[in-house]
C-alpha cells in the first residue's frame, strides 16, 4: 500500500486531474490510497467569496464555473457536487447576514475546496472503470483539537483510520479518494491543519496504515540542491534523511513543510516528492537515516527578509538566569526566534521579517540591555554531513570571501545536520549561486 498526495496545481483543470489519474493508474498495482488538496485557486476564489458575502453580494459563480466545466469535460454527472453548492451558497448566506467571519467559518468555508475535488476525480475514475470511493476526512477518523486554521491532528485519529482502512491492505477492493487538509474536532466542527495541510494528512495516513511509502506529488524533480530561481542547474536530490528534510525546510524550502513529515518520520515511513508534470522521474526519497559521508552538502536553501536583533549586557558575565529573562520577555511578546548565537556578553537571535511586537520586544529587552535591531538580512542555511563541518567551513569562507560577502552571524545546529549564517538581502543570490557552484558543480 502506498499514499498518494496530489497538490492544487496538479489539479488546475481537466486536463491536469486527466493526467493525475493516469498516473493514479500506472500505480494501481501498489494499492494506493488518494490524497487531494482543492482544485487550482480555488481557496483563493471561496476566501473572495467570504469578502464579496461580508459586503452583502452572495455570489459562487468562479467557483461553479469551474468545477461544473471540469464535470462536463470529464463526462462526470455534475449531481455529485451540486450539494455542496447549495451548501456552500447557504454559508455565504449566513455570512451577508451577519457580517462575521469567524475562524470557525473560515474552516468551514474553505474545506469545500477539498470536498468538490474528491468527488470529481472519484466520479472520473469510476467512470473509465477504476472503482473508487470518496471520504471525507473525518469519516475515516481525522480527529483535531480545536484550534481553528491551524488544527493539530489527535493521537486517537490513528487507531480510526486503521479501523476504517487498515482491511485495504489485504482487500482492494477500490481506490479510496481523501480530502487532505480537513479535519472535524471533538465538538463536530470541521478545522483546517495550516501549512502543509494535504501533505500532513497524506504522513499522518502512512502512519496509522503502515504504509510501504508517501508519494508527494509536487511541481518539481523532488528536492533540489537550491532554488531553481536562484541556480537554473539545480539538481534533484536523490535522498535525504528526515532530519534534514526537516531542517532545509524550517529555513526555507518550499517544497515540504517540516510538520507534515513528523507521523511518517516517528513511524519511519519513507516520503518520496515526485513530480506529476514528469512522472517517470524518481523523484527524492526522504529516509529515517541516510549514511553516506561521500557528500559534504545535500541543499542550500535561504530565508529572506529576516530581522536581526543584537541584545548585548554585562550582566551575563558570570551571571545565571539571564538567558531565562531573555526568553521570558519573547515568550511575553509572542515572538518566536530561527537562530541563536551567544557570546560572553550577547546574544544575537533572527526572527521573520515582522512589524507587529518589534518595539515592544525591544522595549522590554532594554530594560536588562542595549539592543541593537537589524532588517533586510537573509538566513543562509547548508544541510548536509556537518561531520566534515570543517571542511564545508573552509571552502564556503574561501567563496564569500572571493565574493566579497561578509557573514554577520553564525550558528551550526544541535541537530549536526546543518550550518547557518546571515548576510544581507541583497547579498543572498550571489552567495547561493557562488556557493552552489563550489559544493555542487565544481565537483
């Protein structure tokens, strides 16, 4: 058995979700199970529809038009989806009516997007012949708290979705289609699972089924040694481990958000991102561990537009707890920090680029300190074999300094997987495109 996650751009139109599932059917063999995200913009289009319905105009013409479009193309009987626009029409009602939009009804609004998609491309494979059903996630045991927009997926879900699908492995009897995304909480109210919601619900999947791999379809060959913006030659990575995967991630990879890979990593289940536009491309395999110390670096990737701040005191000389109030204070100000690098009397810490907290942070900060606050930097983040830490070291400050680049600050990882630096903004193309070349075509 393997999962199988589709993304919105796999599923644009007709001819995408056509090519979908003849990928879905080469696979068939494998006993794969379906995870969908909502079709092209379509969360887009429901979010304007919520704006235009708290301005009193009720209207779900783009997002009818579409999926009645792709119904007709795929010769799909359109009375499968019509329910949920009267549902959907109904909730737009209720929003014009009472000028609120909650993020309760946020979720509600938005898990549309998913519903129509898992009926359309079940209907089209039912229709040339693959047996298929459709579930919503919470009627096969997806279970959250009740943190809307951003839902945390319940220990207790597992042993549901085994009890509902677990008898797939042995008996394939059709293709089950899942909306990713979309959760139901205790109470009955449907949820959201934020950023990489359709690839958290496709791990968490693999997981509660033992699966033999997670396929996530994506627009690219797998994970590449750079941003393809930045370095056209970008290479596919043919594996990685977890801890890395989750590391390039955290700072800045698009293509995987690093909690949606935690159920497969804990149940050591191995992730595999391919690309839908160039299928027969293997893609990169995500594994618990990898041992291979032929490689200095897997992947550069980079975090723009990071704000820097230099809180320096002679108070830490020699001194305990002083670290604890610096936290405390960011714990108070509810700023979360990416980066730390500590000397005797400082500490320098990077945060995402943000207006809202940042005077208050530093109010506090220079009760105990001076502060010393900087914008326009760019995290530049190695993942790789930190074992040879010194040589990566030598090479990378033999590069920026060729390149005139200055780091500003830097921190290798508890986790011994990565080395991170800061330059500025205007730097940071340069110093990926000089550095890529050192670690990955010179060689």
């Amino acid at each position: 058995m393997i999962i199988m996650k589709f993304g919105g751009s796999s599923l644009a139109n007709a001819e995408r979700i056509r090519h979908v599932v003849d990928i879905i059917k080469m696979n068939i063999d494998e006993k794969p199970l379906i995870v969908l995200s909502a079709m092209g913009d379509t969360t887009d289009h429901l979010l304007e529809a919520a704006d235009r319905a708290i301005a009193g105009k009720v209207c779900i013409k783009d997002i009818r038009k579409l999926h009645l479009a792709t119904a007709e193309a795929l010769e799909v009987n359109a009375d499968v989806i019509k329910d949920l626009f009267d549902e959907l029409k109904n909730l737009l009602s209720g929003i014009a009516l009472i000028k609120e939009f909650s993020p309760r009804t946020k979720d509600y609004l938005v898990s549309f997007g998913e519903r129509l998609s898992v009926r359309l491309i079940a209907g089209y494979l039912n229709r040339i012949g693959v047996e298929a059903k459709f579930f919503d996630a919470w009627d096969i045991g997806f279970t959250s708290n009740n943190d809307h927009n951003n839902g945390e997926i319940l220990e207790e879900s597992y042993a549901r979705i085994d009890e509902k699908l677990g008898h797939l492995d042995s008996h394939y009897a059709f293709t089950p289609i899942i909306t990713g995304f979309i959760a139901k909480n205790k109470s009955g109210n449907i949820t959201t699972l934020g950023r990489g919601g359709s690839d958290l619900t496709a791990s968490v999947l693999g997981a509660a089924l033992r699966a033999k791999e997670i396929q996530v379809w994506k627009d690219v060959d797998g994970i590449l040694t750079t941003d393809p913006r930045i370095v056209t030659n970008a290479q596919p990575v043919k594996n990685i481990s977890f801890e890395e995967a989750s590391e390039l991630a955290y700072f800045g990879a698009k293509v995987l958000h690093p909690r949606s890979i935690i159920p497969a990593m804990c149940k050591k289940i191995p992730v595999r991102v391919k690309n839908s536009y160039n299928p027969a491309h293997p893609g990169t395999l995500i594994l618990s561990m990898i041992d291979d110390s032929s490689e200095m670096l897997r992947v550069l990737t980079f975090k723009k537009k990071v704000t820097v701040v230099d809180i320096v005191s002679t108070r830490m000389l020699g001194q305990y707890g002083f670290l604890a109030k610096v936290f405390q204070i960011f714990d108070e100000q509810k700023v979360s920090v990416d980066m730390l690098a500590t000397s005797e009397v400082s500490i320098s810490v990077t945060l995402d680029n943000r207006e809202n907290g940042i005077e208050g942070l530093r109010t506090e900060l220079e009760k105990i300190s001076n502060v010393t606050i900087k914008t326009g930097k760019t995290i530049v983040t190695m993942v790789g074999n930190v074992k040879r830490s010194s040589e990566i070291l030598e090479r990378t400050f033999e590069v920026l300094n060729a390149s005139a680049i200055n780091v500003q600050m830097i921190s290798q990882g508890a986790s011994k997987v990565n080395i991170s630096f800061i330059v500025d903004d205007k730097e940071a193309d340069t110093c990926i495109r000089e550095l890529h070349r050192a670690f990955f075509e010179n060689s």
